[in-house]
C-alpha cells in the first residue's frame, strides 16, 4: 500500500480570500461554497499539481513557514509583476549559482518561492 499526495492545507484569517489569491496565481478554479471558514482550489489539469485548501483560524500568522510552496515560471519578469498585482508582498530575491528566485508572501502573509525556470 502506498500514498498519494492529495492536497496542502493551510491556516488563514479569511479562507476564500487566500483561495482567491491561489486560484488567481496558479489560473485555476475555487471550489463552489467558499466562503470566509473553508476554501478549496481544485486540483489542476495532470502535472498541474495538488488540490489547496484553506481553513480559518482565529489568530494571524506570526512566524515562518516550515513548508512553502515553490513555483517555476519562464517569465520571471511578467510572472513577477503578476503576482505582484494579485496582492503579493516581495520579502527576498536571491542569485546564487546560477539560480534566481524571489520569496514571497501572499495575501494571508504565507511565505512561497518564484523560481526562474
């Protein structure tokens, strides 16, 4: 018997606005019945990647992430300024042995990778 990665969860203040913000990013769909509690963005298309949901809890966010996740673009540049007008916050760009990516957060202060690819 084995496992299948299925989905991340994630906390959040308002859980259709962090669903909005994924769903947007990743040009997918929120599940119908969203709302402020409990949001959903399906799965995408294979190779698409995992379904996300997003679950409201009482307190903000106050310290790193220990899991993020970390997206690839060809379009650094206009992926970038997308995301940058979507609602998300850079925190550090890094150049380091050929690689180049930008950390940042998104509309619930959630910490995630841009990766130039």
């Amino acid at each position: 018997m084995t496992s299948t990665f299925f989905g991340a969860s994630f906390d959040a203040t308002d859980a259709a606005r962090a669903a909005q913000f994924w769903a947007a990013a990743l040009d997918r769909k929120v599940a119908d019945g969203a709302d402020e509690h409990d949001a959903v963005v399906e799965a995408g298309d294979p190779g698409g990647g995992p379904r996300l949901a997003f679950h409201q809890v009482p307190e903000a966010k106050n310290t790193k992430n220990r899991f993020h996740p970390d997206l690839i673009t060809s379009d650094y540049e206009g992926e970038t300024a997308r995301l940058l007008a979507l609602g998300a916050t850079k925190l550090n760009a890094v150049e380091r042995n050929g690689a180049r990516w930008t950390t940042f957060a998104d509309v619930e202060d959630n910490e995630f990778d841009l990766i130039a690819g």
